[in-house]
C-alpha cells in the first residue's frame, strides 16, 4: 500500500467517525475533550500518590515522573514534530475542511500531526498504571486516554494516524518515565514485594486505586449529562 492510498484510508476513517447532526453527542465530546474537565482526575491521581508515599522525596519522585511523560509527550510534539512537519488539521484543511463537521474551533496556525491530547493521556495512563499496577486502574485510564484520542477524530481537528502516532508516543513516553522513577526510587528505598489483597504489587492500596476509577467514572456521566443539556 503506498503513501496515497493511505492518505485516502485515513480520510475515509476520519469521514466514518467525524461528528453527526446529534447535538447531545457532539455536546458530550465536546466536553470530554477539554483538559480542564478532567482537573478531578488529575487532582485524584496526586492524591493516590499522597497517600501511597511515606516521604515528600518519594512524592516528589513520582509527581517528577509523571510530569516528565507529559513533557517528553508534548513537548516534542509541539516543539519539534509538528512544526517540522506542519500537516494542517482536517478543519483548516482547503481540500477536505468543507466536508468536516466543525464543533470546536482551532486556530489555522495549530498543526495535526501528531495529537498531543494522545500523546499526554496516554502517556498519563501507562506511568500510573505501571506504577500503581491495578487492573481495574489500568482498564479505566486506557480507556480514559483512547476516549480523548477518538474526541480529537469526531470533532475533526486530527486525523486517525494523528491519534494512532500520538498514541504510540505516549505509551513510549510513560514507559521511558517510570523506568527512570524505577531507577532513581531503587537507589534510594529498599525493593520490597507486596503479596497482599489490600495492596498492589508496588504497594498502592486498592481502595485508593479504586477512587480515582470512580472519579472517573463520575466525570464520564458528567460528560453524558452536559451533553444531554445541550441537546435540550
């Protein structure tokens, strides 16, 4: 398959899955792709993290990783990738930008390739889940960062391989940053294995991993009822 006809598939993905006519969906993505909504999230992640560390070294040290998978995410993305390769988004695009359903507004300057917001949740989700190391965390952050990723296809302003590379980034990202939390925080503190039903096997207490799931999981109803007012 060359280059050509996989421009086309990624349009005809893009054209599958870009916005409709129903106003309560496009209101609930609409919403689930902004970074300021998932403020709680986040804010429920730094407590787990408060709450499974015994000193302020070791909270810093997780905090520091996690910050340096966002910035290795999106910062070569905004940095380097997509000023270098300056591939206009779908809704700014003058061959295509009239068949895209357009709910949110990006400025012509902002280029596609690659999707930070994939880039950062995804990065975000493999940190936490291979420091946490809890199934049902795990299941529900990956099913946070794709949620954002298909966000950024429905409302047009990326491509499918936008989403699918910054997806891969991410995950890159999150892997990079918790080998080197893991290395610094074995430097420090004693390796211990935890064989417990209360606690994962990196310590974290499952309860706490079970209140950001619900946080979460709150903030997608929340999605679903901003929609629905939307539609009214």
């Amino acid at each position: 398959m060359d280059i050509t006809n996989l421009i086309e598939l990624d349009r005809r993905i893009l054209f599958a899955v870009n916005g409709c006519d129903n106003l309560m969906l496009n209101g609930m993505m609409a919403t689930l792709t902004s970074g300021w909504f998932w403020i709680p999230l986040y804010l429920s992640l730094f407590y787990i993290v408060i709450k499974n560390n015994e000193t302020m070294g070791q909270i810093v040290l997780a905090v520091s990783g996690c910050l340096l998978a966002v910035v290795l995410a999106g910062g070569v993305d905004n940095l380097l990738v997509k000023p270098w390769i300056a591939r206009l988004r779908p809704c700014n695009n003058p061959e295509i930008k009239y068949l895209i359903n357009t709910i949110v507004w990006v400025g012509k300057e902002q280029y596609s390739f690659f999707s930070a917001h994939a880039a950062n949740t995804f990065a975000i989700a493999t940190f936490f889940s291979c420091l946490v190391r809890s199934r049902s965390l795990n299941i529900a952050l990956f099913l946070w960062a794709f949620t954002n990723g298909f966000t950024r296809i429905y409302l047009g302003v990326h491509y499918p391989s936008d989403v699918l590379v910054g997806t891969l980034w991410g995950i890159i990202c999150g892997l990079v940053a918790y080998t080197s939390y893991h290395y610094i925080y074995f430097r420090s503190n004693p390796h211990v294995d935890y064989v417990s039903g209360q606690f994962t096997s990196t310590g974290y207490n499952r309860s706490d991993a079970d209140v950001v799931v619900a946080v979460l999981t709150l903030l997608m109803i929340c999605a679903c009822i901003a929609g629905t007012f939307v539609h009214l």
